[in-house]
C-alpha cells in the first residue's frame, strides 16, 4: 500500500511538470523588434515560424509581389503621365505644322526662282545665286531640325501612351524607373558641364529627385504655353483687325454705295514729242515700323510706300513708287532699289505679281521731312493689269539691294482703284 501511494505521487508529479513546462512558454518580442519564446527557466529562441513566415515576404518583396501602392500616388502618377503625354502630343502637332508650312514656302520660294530663272531675271548677279543658295540651304536645316525633334516628341508620345494603359502596380514601377531614367540623364548632362564635381554625387541631396523632376516639367510646360498663348494672341489680333477692315470696306459699300475716289493728278502733252502723259493722284499702300531688317539690313525706321498708276499714250501703264525711310541711315542700311530690281505683289486670290523696277535709285535724305526717299518705276502689262483689276492685294515684298523685305498691305484694294480711275477717266 505504501509503495502503491508513493507510484501515484510520481506520476502525479510528472505530469504536472509536463504541463508546465507545455504551457509556461510565452512569445513576446525584444527591444529589435525581433519574435521569440520564453521559457519557464528564463531561457528563450527566435520563434521559428515567425523567421519562416518574414523570410517568405521579404522572397515576395524581392520579386515584385505584394508590392502595394497608396491610390493617391497612382493617381498623382497618373495626372502626371496624362500632362506630359497632352503636352508632348500638342507640342509633335505644332512642330507638324510648321514643318509643313515650311516645306510649302520651301517649294513656292524655289518655283517663284526657277519662274524668274526661265525669264531670263535671275539672277542678276553672281552673288544673288549664292544668296538663293545659302537661302534654300538655311531653309532645308530648319526642316531638318524639326523633324528630328517632331520624332523625338512623337517617341515620348509613344512611351506616355503605353505607360497610361498598364495596371496599377505595372504603372507605378514605370513611372518610377522613368522617373530615375530623367534623373540619370540630368546628372549626365551635369557632368558635361565645366567644373563638374565627382564627388557631390556622395553629398545627401536635399530635394527628392521626383519633386525636382516634376517641378522642371511644370516650369517649362508654363513657358512653353505662355510662349503659344502670345503667338496665338498675335495672329489673332492681326486676324481681328483686317477682318474688321474687310467689314468696314463691306459696310461702306453696302450703305453708301459709292465708288473710291477718282481724281487725276496730271493730264498733260509733251509740247516736243507729243507724247500724253496722264496720272493719278498718290495713295498710301502700306506703312510699318521696322524693328529689325532682315538679310543684313540694320537700323530702325518707320518706312511708308505710297504711289500712283501713269499712262502714256493711252497704252503704256508704270507703276511709279516712293519709299520713304524715316532714318539718315536708310541708304546704307536698304542699299537702295537696283535696275531690275524686283516687287512682289501677293494677291488674295493666291496668285503673285512681279514687276522689275526700270531705274536704279540710291536714295535721298530730305534734311527737312527726316526722311530718305526711294523711288521705283515699275512696268504694267496686259495681264498685270487684269490681274490687279481683279483681285486686292495683302502682301509686297520690295527686292533692296541688300536683301528682300515683306510689307502687309494697308490699302487692300489699292491697285483696283488706281486702275479703275485711270481707265475711267480716258478722253
């Protein structure tokens, strides 16, 4: 009996102690924010499925999975993909534009030549080929330049693109890899540049390299939109005031009904020769000031054409031309008109007129108007005439001895009336 209690005693014993030490482990975490076990005794071990389960995620995390991202930094990404892709798109479109515009003045420059070539007017000299030459060669550097960065835009475009139709996550790590690729190719560009410093690529750098990027795109996106908004409001201005000559000449047709004035300057016999000789009187058909001349031309002026048709014989029809140049300077600066020299009329119907001046003129300054005076003699023939009766006028390029220059119109229908007037007039 006594040995029966003593067996029982010690298998109560054991099996207290196995509880124990089963249900006294506890997990906690230390100060490094590592998991373990403790025990009972004060020993403790790193909690093995704990290590297991990290050492899971951190695999993940390295081969992309898992990876989340806030929704207010997919849709900053986002926004920032759209700008750039509609600011690089816009931007393709308009290089577009001028490329084609160029390419068409391009072509109409060379063919108004080869006209001229073909009549026997050009060139006039050795040095006017080499000035159309060294015209075209300028012309097709510029197409060139702009096709190059029409293709590199239309590149971005396509990155942009592609990039906005991914999935979230997908999106985020191309935004970033484009957002490193920006920043690696600043530092390049930095090395570049003279007294570059190796070692500041060590130094921390107190701006995040995204904000920076982001803040220079939105500067240049500012100033390449004030630049478009101020062309854009130059045409548009230009574009608003002869439409509201055009309205005004329509108006004052429609209400009055009355034809321009008709007034004979000079009617007139040669008492020698014969010779009649009538004219009309002068009218204004353009004026403008000149900031910068183009072609080597220098100075500043207000430079003002007026003129009037004369007929000789009732047959023989000259346009007779005076340019005045508010500027002492005019003569060396315009380098005058030479014999042959050539005037371009620009129709709104699109058709070009062109007329060669039959004297030379080196000019004269008038002390007491401050003012230097060009005059230019110009032939008409049938079918001049019958054009200029036909159509207004927008645009006269004068061919100055230095170099060629274009002057808009004021007076739109200034060849109609003096032609009307003259041919009304006949006795």
């Amino acid at each position: 009996m006594k040995y029966q209690y003593i067996f029982s005693t010690a298998i109560f014993i054991f099996f207290l102690l196995s509880w124990n030490m089963s249900y006294g482990q506890i997990k906690a975490v230390n100060d490094k924010g590592e998991k373990i076990i403790l025990y009972p005794d004060g020993s403790w071990e790193y909690d093995k499925e704990e290590e297991n389960t990290g050492e899971n995620d951190k695999n993940k995390s390295n081969s992309g999975e898992g990876t989340s991202y806030s929704s207010s930094d997919i849709i900053e990404a986002s926004e920032d993909l759209t700008r750039r892709y509609r600011t690089v798109r816009s931007q393709k479109e308009e290089l577009l534009q001028q490329e084609v515009i160029l390419k068409k003045r391009l072509s109409n420059y060379k063919k108004e030549i080869e006209q001229e070539r073909a009549r026997g007017n050009f060139p006039s000299s050795t040095q006017e080929e080499k000035e159309y030459l060294a015209n075209v060669k300028k012309m097709n550097k510029e197409i060139k330049q702009i096709t190059k960065e029409r293709k590199s835009l239309a590149k971005e475009e396509k990155q942009y693109k592609k990039i906005l139709t991914l999935p979230s996550d997908k999106l985020m790590a191309s935004y970033q890899k484009l957002m490193v690729k920006e920043q690696l190719t600043s530092d390049e560009e930095k090395k570049k540049k003279k007294g570059w410093n190796p070692l500041a690529i060590l130094q921390p750098k107190e701006e995040d390299p995204a904000a920076k990027a982001k803040a220079d795109y939105e500067k240049q996106l500012e100033e390449v939109r004030k630049k478009n908004a101020e062309v854009f409001d130059a045409k548009l201005a230009l574009a608003k005031q002869r439409i509201v000559k055009l309205q005004t000449y329509e108006q004052e047709e429609s209400n009055y009904d009355v034809e321009a004035p008709c007034d004979i300057a000079f009617d007139e016999v040669d008492n020698f020769t014969g010779v009649r000789k009538r004219g009309t009187v002068r009218q204004l058909l353009f004026s403008a000031i000149e900031d910068r001349y183009e072609s080597g031309m220098k100075g500043k002026g207000y430079v003002v054409g007026e003129g009037f048709i004369s007929e000789v014989n009732g047959k023989n029809y000259m346009l007779i031309m005076d340019f005045m140049i508010r500027s002492k300077n005019a003569s060396k600066d315009f380098g005058g008109i030479k014999k042959g020299g050539r005037l371009f009329i620009q129709l709104m119907s699109g058709k070009t007129i062109t007329l060669k001046s039959n004297k030379s003129d080196r000019g004269e300054y008038n002390v007491a108007k401050r003012y230097t005076l060009f005059k230019g003699y110009y032939a008409l023939n049938k079918s001049d005439i019958k054009a200029l009766q036909e159509s207004e006028v927008s645009v006269v390029r004068i061919h100055w001895a230095n170099g060629f220059k274009d002057y808009p119109v004021t007076e739109l229908d200034f060849f109609k009336n003096q032609l009307n007037c003259i041919k009304s007039k006949k006795k």
